[in-house]
C-alpha cells in the first residue's frame, strides 16, 4: 500500500485520475527548498512581464532564424542526392540462396558479400504523372534508357504500389552487378522524351527531356516548388509505409487536436476564449524551437519527417495539463485576494499583503506556492523517462526523439514560470481594465456624471494600499506610472534594428555554401536518422520474384541491395548549365546563376540576397504570421489602452437647466433684489459639546472632533481676491476671504468644490455661508456649530452624484438580521432604522425559516419602465401610433432604436394606452445590475426621435418623457399586475413545533390572523399591493443600508403575503411584483452603502452575467420581508406586540422579572437574537 501511494505520488498529475479527499499535508523538505526558487523565478516575471514576453519572443525568433530555416526544411528542398553515397543511404540489402531455404533474408548494409554470392544492385526508375491522360508527357520505354555497352543490365518487371492509381507513376526496374551500378546511375542522369518537340528558350533551341531529380542545381526554392518537395516525400512516405503505421499516424494526429481542443475548452471554462490558451501553445512551440537548437548543436540529427512522426504522440502524452492548472491556481487565487481585501476592508483592518503587493503578485506567489512543487515534480519525472529512452540505444529515430523532447521540456518548464507566468499577468492587468471600464460605462449609462464614475471605477480596483485608499501611482502591473517600459521599448525596437542592419550588411561576405554546412554535418551524424530506409518488397516485388527464379534456376546464392527509387521530370537540359555558377560543392545551400544583381558588386548582391531570402518559404510565412500577431495584439491592447482613454473635447457632464436654475437661487450674482446680506465678521461663540458622527475605527471614539479656531490674519483687499480669482487661486485664500467672496456673489455656493478643489472645505464653508444668510439668521445661525457631522467623508462620491449643495451627512444606524438561508446560502441582512425591534423582530423570523430549511425564492420577471406621453392633434392619428407601435414592424423598430443606446439596457415590450388624443407607451426593459431610470429614459428619448423621423409621425408631440404611466414612486395598480422592476416571491415552510417554540403560536392561529388582517382587512381599507403586516418597513430598511432610491419603497413594498397549513406545518410565502434595486449607480456607489451590498456580495456589476448581482439583490430582500411578516404576525397572534415595545423601547432597565433566562441556541443564530424572542417578547407592527 505505501509502495503504491509513493510510486503513483511520481506519477504526472494527469495519469492521477481523481485525487482522493484529504487533509492538506505538510509540505516535504524538498518542496519547501524549491518552491521559494521558483516564486523568486515568477516574481521577476511578473514585475516584468513585457519584457519577458518581448525577449522570449526574440530569442525563440533567432532560434527560428539561425537553425530551422537553415537545416530542418533543407530536406525538403532535394528529394535525394545524385550523388551515388546518397542513393546507397537508404538501401536495403536482402540475401537468399540454398543455406536460406531460398527465402530472402535482410542482412546489414555494407557486410561483405562471400565469394561464391552473386551481388547484385536493383534501381528503380520513377516518372511521375506520365500515365495520366491529361498530362503532355509520355513515359520513356525501356530502350530509350542510355544503357553503356559494357554494362549487364536486365530489365526487371515494375512493381506498382497502392497510390500509383492515384498518382499516376510510370516505373521502370533494373538489375545489375552491384560494382557497375555508379556508371549506370551516371549514364542515366538524363533520358530522352521521343515525343518532345524542341522549343526556342533563351539558351537556343532544346526539347524537354527526362532528367533525375537529384542531378539538378537547385537554387533557393519558390514557395509552389518547397511545397511541391514536400508533397513528393510525403507521398514516397504514404508508398513505404505499412497500413497499420497509417493508421496510428491519423489517430495520433486527431488526438493531438482534440488535445487543442481541450486545452481551448478549459481556458475557455476559465474565461479566456482565446489568448490563454494561444498563449499556451505560443509557450510550448518556443520551447521546442530552443529544445531544436539545443539538440543540433549537441550533434544529435534531427529530421522533419521524425518530428512529424514524433510530436502528435509527445503532445498527447504531455498535454498541456501543467498550464492549465496553473492558470486555475493563478485565477482562483487572484479572486480569492480580492475577497480577501473586501473583507479586511469591510472590517476596517489592513488587508493581507505588503502595501505595495498587488492582486497579480499574490495570485501568482501563491498559485506557484500551491502547485509549483507538483508541476515541477511532474516536469522531472518525464525528463527522466525520456533520458532513459534517449539512453536505450534502440536504433529507428528513437533514441534521437527522447533526446529533443527531455530538451523541450526542460525549456517548457522554464517557460512556464517566466514566460507564461508573464502572460498570466498581462490577462490579469487586462481584466482589471475591462472591470474599470465596464464599471464606469455602465455608471455613465446610468446618469452620473464621468468625473464620478471614473472615482467609483478607481476606488473598485485591486490596486489598494494597506490603509486602504487608491494608490495614485500604481497602474500597471501595480508598479508605478514612471515605469521603466517606454524605456524598454525604445532599447528593444533601437536594438531589434541595428541587429537586422549587422545582418543586413554581412549578407554579401558570406559564402553561398555556408547555409547548407549544418545539415551536410548533421546528415554525416545518422543516416538512420536522415533518410529512413525503404521496405523493398513495396518497392520492387516483382523485381525480387524474378531475380529469386534465376538464383534458383542457376543454384547460386545471391546478395541484392535494393537502392532508393529515383525520381525524374520532364525539364530542358539547360538546367544543368548552372553547374559552372555555383559554388563550391554544388550543395543544397548553393546558389544558381539567377542572382540578377550580382553584376553591380557588393551592393547588388546585396540586394540580390535580400530579395531571395524573402522568397523563402517558411520564413515568408513566419514574417505574415508574426505581422498578423502583432496587428492583433497591438490592437487589442490598444482597445484596453482607449478604454481608460478621456476624451478631453467631451465634458464630465451636461449642463442641466433645471439644475442649474435652482443653483442660482442660492447666492445669485445676477439678482440683486435677493442679496444674501452683507459681510457679518463672526462673533464669539460659547464652546459646544463634540458632535456624536460615526467615523472609522481610527478616530477618537466616536465623537467628532471640535472645529478649529479660525486663524485671524489680515485679510486681503477684495481686489486682491478679485484678482486672484481671475487667476484660480481661490484654494489659497482662507476660509473667511472665500466666505466674503461668496457673500457677494463672487463664487456660486454650487461652484465651491470645483473652486477650492477640497469637497471637506467646500461643505465646511457653505455651512458658515447659510449659517449667516440675513433671510434664515434666525433658524439656520447655528448651523456652523451644529451636531450635524460633515468630516472624515468621502464626498468625492457624492458630488455630482447623489446629493447638491451638500451640508453634512446623517449617521443611521444598522443592524444586521439573520443568518438566514437563502436558496441554500447564508446571509447577515444589512438593515439602517430608528425603529427599535425591527431588527430582532426579523431575526427571529430568520430563526424560524432555518429551522424549515430556509427560504426558497423565484424571479418570475425582471424589467424596468418608463411610460412617456405623446399627444396628436387628431384622434384618428394617436389612434395609428398605437396600431404601428402594436405592431410587429413598430415593435421592431422601436426595440433597434431603444437597444442601440446602451449596451445594457434591452426592450422586453411596449404597452400602449391611449386618453384622448394622448398615447401612452410603456416600454418595459432590462438594465443589467442598475437600477436603470436614467438608462431607460434615454432610451426612450431616442427610441421616440426614431418614431417622428423613421415611423411617419412627425407631427406628434412628446408631452413627457415621464407620463406616469411608469409607474414611479407611487403606488398604483398596473405595478401590482404588470410588475416593475423585479418581481420576486420567496417561500418557507414551518414546522409546527417551531412555529410554537420560537414563534409562541401554532399554525391555525397564524393563517387565520393572516387572512382577516392582511387579506380581509386591506380589502377593507381598498389596499392596493398592501396585503401584508409591515413589508415596506423591511424594504425602507434594507434600501437605506445598500444605497436603494428610498422614494421606491412606494411600488417596491408591494406585498401580499400568503399562510396555509400544509400538513401541519405553516406554509407562508411574499409575492413581490415591483421590487426596483440596483447594484450599481445611485447611492450603491457611496463607501457604506456599498459595504453593504458587498456583504451581501452583490455589489457592482456581476462579472459574467449582467444583471445577476440586481437580482440576488431583490431575492434577498424578499426573504427578508418574508422574515419580517412571520415575525410580527405570530407576534400579534401571540398578543405579545405591546409588551415588547414596551419592553424594548424604554430607556429604563429591564427588571429581572421581566427578562426571560437563556435559552440554548446555536452561536450563529444567539448572536443576533433579541432577547424578545423567547417568553413572549416580540416585535413590534406597522401601526
């Protein structure tokens, strides 16, 4: 048992399976001295990650560069060598005779053949697409060969192969004395075509003949000629090979790509649709061009056509597991900093980390802490197999191939922690940018100003400094805006260039044959490796037959080498005059005679080299791919670079008239006939008590501080003011010039923030403005010196936002009920009231539905309305808008208008109604996580330009945007029927036992009490959307504590509650049909409110889904509403309603007769249990 935990511990993670459920152990002596290296590696990476990316990017580019377009395709460039030592490399040798039984037998090539063995050589002559009936040539017949007279040649029967239907090959055989076989391979170099007729080319008048392959010159080959080379050695390999290695082949071909395949699903799954796993790939592929360049230089062979056969099965075996899950630790982390900061946050503590550490630090550190160790493990373990393969010393490209792939891993290892990880990083930066950018766009759509959206989009990012405020300086990558990387990018384009320009200029000292001196040297390393040997019953099996027939006739035993077969095309013989041009050897690497600018010395064959290496296939190609990989990249980067981009012709926000209007009210230059009075220099004023203000945790106690004494300098002429405030220097005048200027008329009490560039000061001095305006002297004088808090806030995001003309602001206390279950998750339930028991009355509510199992909710509808009006003059024509916008084609038009202005909102419908000659629309939309009236209201807008311009209706008038057929902060029928907002109900199902030990009622007695009072009774009253006890007290709760429009308590405590006995336990649930909340805009963006909704977690935008953070939101308030109804209904079943105001709303202790002993209950629930739920006490109902 532990032999096999500890040898399958060495096993890779994918050959695990499932790993089984254990307790996280101690880590081993050995991890804990690697894993540091390795987070030191990934550290470096990621602090800098461009750099990292761009120089293995470049490296892997001169890998490319200085090997593989010089040695790994050469092959393809020449099918074979003319050369006789060429032919021989990949021969076969078979023997047969009597001490064989005359069964042909493989013998190793080059063993000396006994005296008494006849050695023969059997060639064989290809000539392609000589059969085929479209083709103009005609193959040579065997008399036309050039046969030397002192030769014995035999012709031999041709053996056809399974493709040769397909490619239409004519073959004529050979046979003769092996020693004679070089001058036939000489003789035959060229054959005549009988039907050629001769043809004037620029070397005079020639006819096309059969030429071998291999005795061409080759100068550097097009794109169509590499391409056609290695179309011909794939088909030899498709003749040779057996149809079982086909076969495996295919297979490992298609596991390779559904490899990729898996590797784009579960990036993918991981929220990458495309660049994880590119770059993945990316990652793996500069591995094996270093493993490639490794490997050559070591002098180990390698052969495209062993890396063909090789990399499907290394990349099936390997897979690409290690990154994935890598990139799962690494995301998951970086999610878990985040909450991790919230909460430390939330609790007013400092967050984890160092105050410069960023969420891409701690996400990678800690990914590489958590699987490091593991992925490394894995690394080694595989290495190792392969270097024990490279070392077995089995011929066939084997040992070859284990030694490049030990190599590719090794470099895919250190990739992954440099190179990846630096990937990594850039995603992470990257999704910082697009959450920045969504945040604020959808805030924009929602109506509030730029300036505001941009402040609550930078104070969401992860970019937090251990007290908690946004880092200035941190933007990229969390390292400061004066980074390094424009210097690096200068550095890398100055040094990029300058390496192009000293290649560029030793092009035309370099020697033609030095390109080919690598594969000439690594090919004299393993001809196993170079070229595979033939099968040579594929290749001339009736050959074979019939040289067997004569051995045997003739009783002499025979060796025959069966070489290579030559291939030949139809060509001029011209070709051949190349020879005298071309250098040295005459290699593959040698250059031909069409250089056109040789003539013009050094500088043309400057250019003539230039020109050629850009005809070069593979690296033509890896110049388009890498220019298509760099537009896209640069493209997309550039998009999240524009995202956080302000366009500085675009203002932060309209002018408002109305707004602007009721500003000028106040302190109005232009209306002297209501001067705020003259400058009244402040009088003593006795010493007032500090003013209660809840403040953070770091202030002193809960007080706030005394203002202090004013410093009474010399104030400055108020020409000198004027001046200065001509020149915007009003921030350096002090608190009592500013008030003067202000007093007459100088600086508009609205304009104070922009003016003084402090929102703290701004409300500080428009307190001692008012407190001294002659009209309100006698109610407002003390206003300056009030209790009304106005510091330690953060009124940055309330200008311009939430609030005008701002004063101070009013601490509300909050409370937490609960925990309750919702849907099978727990939640504390936020809720800012004066009204005491109203958090233990729901708490207790809370208590009972877990004790069912909790609350179970379903959101039946989700859509926001605005109902504008529009007038005709004629009935008859507001009788034909509503037919076209009933109609499909109106319905249409108007859903294109309304969608095109937001990438949030969406038209679900249109009602219409019509008064007169007025026409109601209500169109009803969703508005992701916003609460969304501004978002709608634009919508319309444009949605009713598009009906006058594009519908025939210019001649109506739009009446209002709003027509109240909304229907907004009001209560009316067509909200309780139609739904507004999200329409919710959520359920629970009681226990009769719990319903009498934590209620004090039973069943019967509490579905009774619902239906006379919440149905019955509000029936009476001609209740509408109000059949329940006190749901809008829940709802004004909760909407204060998470940032809600308080005004929408209206429509949105629309409630009917319903009771059943259902089987002896007490079935309640809520119907909620226009419950209107939001994440995002409003007040959800002020810091305390938006704690809340974080508590909740449901605060801002929902990552994948818009509009799922909204609506948990509005389950959630359900449920407590259905808490609060259970609560103070068995409260008045059980007649306990006035003892427990009386008992919880006193100043005066309780005696102990009146407070009940404790009862046991668990930690959770105990915490925020009132001492009212046991022994009667309960609490109080909407009176």
């Amino acid at each position: 048992m532990i032999a096999s935990s500890f040898s399958s511990s060495f096993l890779p993670t994918r050959f695990r399976g499932e790993p089984e459920v254990a307790k996280a152990s101690t880590p081993s002596r050995l991890a804990t001295t690697v894993t540091p290296l390795l987070q030191a590696l990934s550290r470096l990476a990621c602090s800098h990650p461009i750099h990292t990316v761009v120089v293995v990017a470049l490296l892997a580019s001169t890998s490319y560069v200085g090997f593989l377009q010089n040695s790994l395709f050469d092959g393809a460039s020449s099918v074979g060598r003319a050369d006789w030592s060429s032919l021989v490399e990949g021969s076969r040798d078979l023997r047969i005779g009597p001490d064989t039984a005359w069964k042909w037998q493989s013998v190793d090539h080059g063993a000396q053949a006994p005296v008494d063995t006849d050695h023969l050589a059997l060639l064989t002559l290809v000539f392609p697409d000589s059969l085929s009936t479209s083709s103009p040539s005609t193959a040579p017949l065997s008399h036309t060969v050039p046969t030397p007279q002192n030769l014995s040649i035999t012709p031999l029967p041709s053996t056809d192969n399974p493709l040769t239907a397909y490619s239409q090959d004519s073959i004529l055989a050979y046979s003769l004395p092996y020693k004679e076989a070089p001058e036939f391979v000489s003789a035959i170099q060229e054959i005549p075509n009988e039907g050629a007729e001769e043809t004037v080319t620029h070397h005079g008048r020639e006819k096309k003949m059969w030429i071998m392959k291999a005795a061409k010159v080759e100068t550097r080959s097009s794109l169509v000629q590499w391409a056609k080379n290695v179309w011909t050695k794939f088909v030899d390999l498709l003749k040779n090979a057996e149809t079982l290695d086909i076969v495996i082949m295919i297979l490992g071909y298609l596991s390779m790509h559904l490899t990729f395949v898996s590797l784009f699903l579960s990036m993918r799954h991981m929220g990458s649709n495309f660049w994880l796993a590119m770059s993945t790939i990316f990652s793996s592929v500069f591995a094996f061009l270093f493993g490639l360049v490794v490997t050559a230089k070591l002098g180990v062979p390698i052969s495209f056509i062993l890396l063909s056969e090789g990399l499907p099965f290394l990349v099936v075996t390997i897979g690409f597991e290690k990154n994935i899950v890598l990139t799962r630790a690494v995301l998951s982390h970086a999610v878990e900093f985040r909450r991790a900061q919230a909460l430390a946050l939330k609790s007013s503590k400092k967050p984890a980390g160092s105050p410069s550490q960023n969420v891409i630090q701690y996400a990678v550190q800690a990914a590489i802490k958590d699987k490091g160790y593991e992925i490394l493990r894995d690394y080694v373990v595989e290495i190792i197999i392969l270097i024990l393969g490279a070392a077995s010393g089995v011929q066939g490209g084997l040992q070859q191939f284990c030694f490049l792939a030990a190599w590719i891993l090794l470099f895919d290892c250190i990739l992954l922690f440099t190179f990846y990880t630096a990937i990594l990083s850039i995603k992470l930066e990257i999704n910082r940018i697009k959450r920045h950018v969504e945040m604020r766009m959808t805030l924009e759509a929602d109506g509030v100003s730029r300036r505001v959206a941009e402040n609550v989009a930078t104070g969401e990012d992860d970019w937090l400094r251990a007290d908690g405020q946004a880092s200035a300086d941190a933007s990229l990558f969390g390292r400061r805006k004066s980074s390094n990387v424009p210097k690096f990018k200068v550095l890398m384009i100055s040094g990029f260039v300058l390496i192009n320009v000293a290649n560029f200029c030793t092009i035309p000292f370099r020697r033609a044959t030095s390109l080919s001196n690598l594969r000439s040297w690594a090919g004299g390393l393993g001809g196993v490796v170079s070229i595979p040997p033939v099968d040579p019953f594929k290749v001339a099996f009736n050959g074979l037959e019939m040289i067997l027939e004569a051995a045997k006739a003739n009783g002499r035993s025979t060796l025959v080498t069966i070489l290579t077969p030559i291939k030949y095309e139809l060509e001029y013989p011209s070709v051949h005059y190349a020879l005298g041009l071309a250098g040295g050897d005459g290699g593959i690497g040698s250059r031909g005679s069409d250089g056109q600018f040789d003539s013009y010395g050094v500088g043309g064959r400057m250019v003539d080299s230039l020109l050629k290496s850009l005809e070069d296939p593979v690296l033509s190609k890896w110049i388009i791919v890498a220019l298509a990989l760099s537009v896209g990249l640069n493209g997309y980067l550039f998009n999240a670079a524009r995202w956080g981009i302000k366009d500085p012709n675009v203002p932060d926000h309209g002018i408002d008239r109305h707004e602007l209007a009721r500003a000028q009210r106040f302190n109005d230059t232009d209306n002297a006939a209501l001067p705020l009075g003259e400058y009244v220099p402040p009088t003593p004023q006795r010493t007032e008590p500090g003013t209660p203000a809840v403040t953070d945790d770091e202030a002193e106690g809960l007080t706030m501080t005394k203002a202090k004494a004013a410093c009474w300098a010399e104030q400055r002429p108020v020409e000198q003011l004027e001046q200065m405030l001509v020149e915007k220097r009003a921030h350096e005048m002090m608190d009592e010039e500013i008030v003067t200027m202000s007093m007459r008329g100088k600086i508009p009490g609205y304009a104070l923030e922009k003016t003084l560039k402090d929102f703290t000061r701004a409300v500080k001095i428009r307190r001692i403005i008012i407190s001294r305006t002659k009209a309100t002297a006698e109610l407002t004088n003390g206003l300056d010196r009030s209790k009304l808090p106005y510091e330690k806030y953060n009124w940055e995001r309330v200008f311009g936002a939430c609030c005008e003309n701002v004063v101070g602001y009013l601490p509300l206390p909050v409370g937490v009920a609960g925990p309750l279950v919702i849907d099978g998750q727990s939640y504390f339930l936020p809720m800012a009231t004066t009204e005491g028991v109203l958090v233990a009355s729901t708490s207790r509510g809370c208590k009972a539905i877990n004790s069912g199992g909790g609350a179970i909710t379903v959101l039946t509808a989700d859509g926001m309305t605005r109902g504008p009006c529009i007038s005709f003059e004629t009935l008859e024509r507001a009788g034909a808008a509503k037919v076209w916008l009933d109609s499909e084609t109106g319905q249409a038009t108007m859903k294109k208008a309304f969608n095109s202005t937001s990438r949030f909102a969406r038209l679900q419908s249109m009602r219409t109604a019509l008064a007169g000659t007025n026409l109601y629309i209500r169109f009803k939309t969703t508005t992701g996580d916003a609460m969304g009236m501004n978002m709608i209201s634009k919508g319309v807008e444009h949605a009713l330009t598009v009906m006058a311009t594009e519908g025939g209706f210019a001649d109506m008038c739009i009446v209002s945007l709003s027509g109240n057929f909304c229907i907004d902060k009001k209560p009316a029928a067509i909200n309780w029927i139609d739904g507004r907002g999200k329409s919710v109900v959520a359920e629970a199902i009681i226990p009769a036992e719990v319903v009498k030990g934590v209620l004090k009622s039973d069943v019967d007695s509490l579905v009774e009490l619902n239906t006379s009072k919440n149905l019955i009774g509000s029936a009476m009253a001609g209740s509408i959307g109000g059949f329940n006890a006190h749901a809008a007290n829940i709802v004004a709760a909760m909407f204060l504590a998470t940032g809600q429009d308080p005004a929408q308590v209206v429509e949105s405590a629309n409630c009917i509650t319903i009771m059943k006995n259902l089987h002896g336990s007490l079935q309640i649930s809520v119907s909620m049909p226009s419950l209107e909340v939001g994440t995002l805009g409003g007040g959800t963006i002020l810091e305390p409110q938006s704690a809340m909704l974080d508590m909740l977690g449901v605060r801002g935008s929902h990552p994948t889904n818009p509009g799922d953070n909204a609506r948990r939101l509005a389950r959630i308030i359900a449920a407590a509403v259905l808490a609060g109804e259970l609560s103070l209904c068995s409260a008045l079943a059980a007649g306990h309603l006035v003892k427990a105001h009386m008992q919880h709303n006193r100043s005066a202790a309780p005696s102990r007769t009146g407070t009940p002993a404790p009862t046991p209950r668990t930690a959770g629930l105990a915490m925020t249990a009132a001492e009212g739920g046991h022994k009667g006490v309960a609490p109080r109902a909407k009176r």
